[in-house]
C-alpha cells in the first residue's frame, strides 16, 4: 500500500511538474504608466488567476492608448490595452491587419477636458478663442474632432498646441494654455501634484456632452489568437477575475500596483483607481449585463460618430472591432 501511495504521489508531483512546465510566456503592454486604473492585471497576477490559467505573463508600461495598438499589430505584444476608438481608425487605414477587442474595460471613457477655474471655461463652447495643450499620441485628443461636432465647437477658433505627455499639466497649471486633452483621472490627480486644489481644477468629460464612444479595451494579434485561443480566453478570464476584485476592493488591489510602482503617491493612485471605477469601469450598462462586453448597436453608433468627423476608406464593421468569443459566460462576469 505504501508503495502505491508513494507511485501515487511520485506521479502527481510529476503532474505538477509538468504543469509548472507548460506555462506559456505572455506578454502584455498597458498604455501608460503602472498607476491605480492599472489594478485588475496585477491583482490577476498576484493572486494567481493567470497562473491558475497556464500564463506566466508580464506588463509592461505603454506609450498611450494609440500608438500602442501598432505595437499589437506587429506582434511586438501579443496583447495590449488601447483605444477601441483609434483601432477602428487604424483598421481602416491598415485593413490588414486584423486586430481585435476581446474585452471591454472602460465601458464609459476617461477622454475629457481639463481646465481650471481661473480660465473661466465651464462649457465646450468655452474652448472657442483658447488654446488646448494636447499630447498627439493620446486617445482623448483622438476624439477631438468630434467633440467639436457635437458641441458645435467653432474648431478654427480653438489653437492647438501640441504638447508631449511630461509636460502637460504643468503648462495648464502654469497658465501657458488654456485646457488640457486627456484621461481625467491621469489629469485631475496630476494637477493636484502640482499644487492646484479640487475647487480649482475643472473637468469635461467628453462623455457628459455627446459622446456615446467606448473607451480602452483589452485586444490581441490576430495570429497570436489564431494559435492561442486558450491563452487568449484564460488572459481575459483572468483579468475579468482581477477587475470584478478590483471593483469589490480597491483598498486592497491598489496594494498591487504600489509593489510595482515605488515612487507612487498610495492616496493619489488609491484615489484615482476609485474615480476610474465610479466614472469608466461600472455602469449601468456593465451591472446588468457582466463586465467585460459590449453592446454591438452602441459600438456601431460610436462608429458613426467617428464617420462624422473621419472620411473612412475601408470602414470596418462593428465584429472587425469587438468579439465576445474569448469572453466567459455573463454569469461569471456579474458584479
């Protein structure tokens, strides 16, 4: 009998081996930097989800939620977080190359307007004889064109400064523009840092006027899924796992990033993980119908509110954007 227990767990720790073994490499670029909205993936990591997936996976940070998606494209990342918005313009200006949403995280999108009350800019149309300091690569400036056409912004009266990422809030902060383009929890907790107080700063997030757009998904390289549909369907798994923790307690997950992020600020990257999930992560939307999807009628009418402003030349449809075949079921994806 002793013998057969021990044959027994001689063959589980071989199990075990190979299952240790059989962990697939992955890796995953964010669009920015390792800060509070960043959570669900690490609190994934920390608590095994991925590993319990078969992923070993790695993140590392990105360079904004547009130019990353090329990074997806190459193959450079497997998987990426970007812009679902500038994919369907990348889609349409690369036609071939078939990367897709697979998981929705910002249901409602962090793109808006900052600026302070000194400026005397409560309104889109406020924008009108100012100049908007906006970084080219980022995904909220990405939708500027149609702000302007639902807000009815006169856009040869607002002066566009291209401005790098660095050095964003503090030219607003200093009085050197006028507003801002950007995600308002990056925004809002950045001018903070720089020394503004809450009754100074002042946010319009593009949602609030006029915007039906979704915001960042979770998307993958059409030839990776093509080989790895299970390591695709377990990464969101997992990470729908990580979000929902997230969501549940924010005081605990923000503990996942702050391990990776030394120089973060816990109360401003705690703070902003809460804003993010009040104001993009759960919606009404999102509590009835699980985390993670989308609504297909919604993403093709965010998709004539690009066409508004962006003359498509091989205009994609809404299922060559989004797919919810990677998606557990909803019941698992429940709040």
């Amino acid at each position: 009998m002793n013998k057969f227990v021990g044959l027994l767990a001689g063959a589980a720790l071989a199990a075990t081996a190979g299952q240790a073994m059989a962990q697939t490499d992955l890796k995953f670029a964010l669009d920015w930097k390792f800060e509070g909205p960043s959570a669900p993936y690490f609190v994934a990591i920390d608590k095994g989800y991925y590993k319990a997936e078969g992923l070993n996976v790695t993140i590392d940070t990105g360079p904004g939620s547009v130019a990353g998606i090329a990074r997806v494209a190459a193959g450079t990342y497997p998987m990426g977080f970007f812009d679902i918005n500038s994919l369907v313009k990348f889609q349409d200006q690369n036609p071939d190359k078939k990367v897709k949403a697979v998981m929705m995280m910002y249901n409602r999108p962090p793109f808006a307007i900052a600026t302070t009350t000194r400026t005397g800019i409560s309104k889109p149309k406020d924008l009108e004889g100012r100049v908007l300091g906006a970084p080219a690569a980022d995904g909220a400036f990405a939708q500027w064109k149609a702000f302007v056409k639902e807000n009815g912004i006169d856009e040869s009266k607002v002066k566009i400064e291209n401005i790098g990422f660095p050095v964003r809030e503090p030219m607003l902060a200093d009085g050197k523009v006028d507003a801002i383009a950007g995600f308002s929890f990056s925004m809002y907790y950045n001018l903070l840092q720089k020394g503004l107080k809450p009754q100074d700063i002042r946010i319009l997030l593009m949602a609030d006027y006029g915007l039906v757009l979704y915001g960042n998904a979770v998307m993958v390289n059409p030839d990776y899924a093509k080989s790895n549909p299970k390591a695709v369907a377990g990464f969101v798994r997992a990470t729908i796992k990580g979000a929902l923790d997230t969501i549940h307690d924010p005081d605990n997950a923000i503990k996942s990033v702050l391990a990776r992020n030394e120089t973060a600020d816990p109360a401003i990257e705690l703070d902003r993980l809460k804003m993010s999930l009040r104001d993009n992560f759960v919606t009404p939307w999102v509590k009835e119908n699980g985390f993670g999807g989308v609504d297909m009628a919604r993403l093709a009418k965010s998709m004539d509110q690009i066409a508004l402003t962006y003359e498509f030349k091989n205009r994609p449809k809404p299922e060559d954007i989004f797919t919810s075949e990677y998606l557990p079921p909803a019941a698992e994806r429940k709040m």
